[in-house]
C-alpha cells in the first residue's frame, strides 16, 4: 500500500533504494501473490520460487516504466528511474536499465521453468511478451522512448502467444 500511496505525491525516486522499494511495494508483491495461488499452498516450492517471483514482477514493472516514459514524465510529471533525471533519457541511462531488466529477466525465467504446468503456459506468455518489448525498446534510440510509447502490434502478439503455446507443449522450457 506505500507504493500506491505514493503514486498520489511522489514524482520522482532519485535513489536507488526508493526505487527498489516502490518496485517491491507495486510489482514484486503482486509476483508473490500469483505464486502462492500457483503453488497452492506447497510452502518449500513457494520458498523456491519467491525470489524469481519478485524478478519477474520487476522485470515487467521496469519494461513498463521504460515503454511509458513519455507519459508518465508529461502527464503524471513522475520520474521512476534514478538513472534519469527529469525524464531525460540518454543511450548510457537507457543501456544501464536494460542491462538491469535483463538481469531480472535471466533471473525469473529460472523459476519460470519450475512453476506448476498450470500456471507455466500464462507466465511464461506474459514473460516472452515482456521479453519481445524490451527487445524492441532496445534497438529503439533513447530520444524516441522519451517521444513515443512502443508497443508490440496485434499480429505479433498473435505469433508470440502461438510461440508461447507450442514451447509450452513441447515442454521446452
């Protein structure tokens, strides 16, 4: 509840810390409840799990705090990143949030192949969803995330949801 009170005041998160712990309060939360309706009360595989849980809800929290940069700097005059001041995003900011979101990526996916097969086919849709943005935010110039909101289009949502589902059958993950 911090984090969305927060959301009422707070405009920018100039440490780290305050960063991290927004993140925690908004994101990772919401990865440890999924979990624990996922594991169905198997508390050592929620133990197993826990920390790739918060990476993944960090990971997707990070993708959109980059996607939705314009936004959330001209409407809501809210900067997430210590990395960027004012909303202002260069090619070594924009590098070093990428780099972070991956390493959050790398980290969940190992929990991700270790999730209940019920709950594996949505996360792990959601994950290369996520994955297939960031790769687009990466390859596009750091003046344009801050002009534009990058999206990912229905057909590609269609191919990746169909990827998502083959893999899964297949058991490749």
């Amino acid at each position: 509840m911090k984090s969305m009170r927060a959301d009422l005041n707070k405009q920018e998160y100039k440490s780290v810390e305050e960063y991290e712990e927004y993140i925690y309060g908004s994101a990772d939360v919401v990865g440890l409840m999924c979990l624990k309706v996922f594991v169905q009360g198997d508390q050592k595989r929620y133990d197993d799990l826990k920390e790739p849980a918060m990476k993944l809800g960090s990971a997707f929290q990070k993708v959109n705090f980059l996607r939705d940069l314009k936004d959330d700097t001209e409407n809501l005059h809210r900067s997430y990143f210590p990395h960027i001041k004012g909303g202002v995003i260069d090619k070594e900011s924009k590098g070093l949030i990428i780099e972070e979101i991956n390493k959050d990526f790398e980290d969940a996916f190992v929990g991700i192949r270790k999730l209940p097969m019920e709950a594996k086919f949505g996360v792990y849709t959601a994950f290369i969803y996520y994955r297939k943005l960031l790769r687009k935010l990466t390859v596009t110039k750091a003046s344009e995330i801050r002009e534009k909101r990058i999206r990912i289009s229905n057909p590609m949502k269609m191919v990746l949801l169909t990827k998502s589902f083959v893999n899964y059958k297949l058991n490749l993950l």
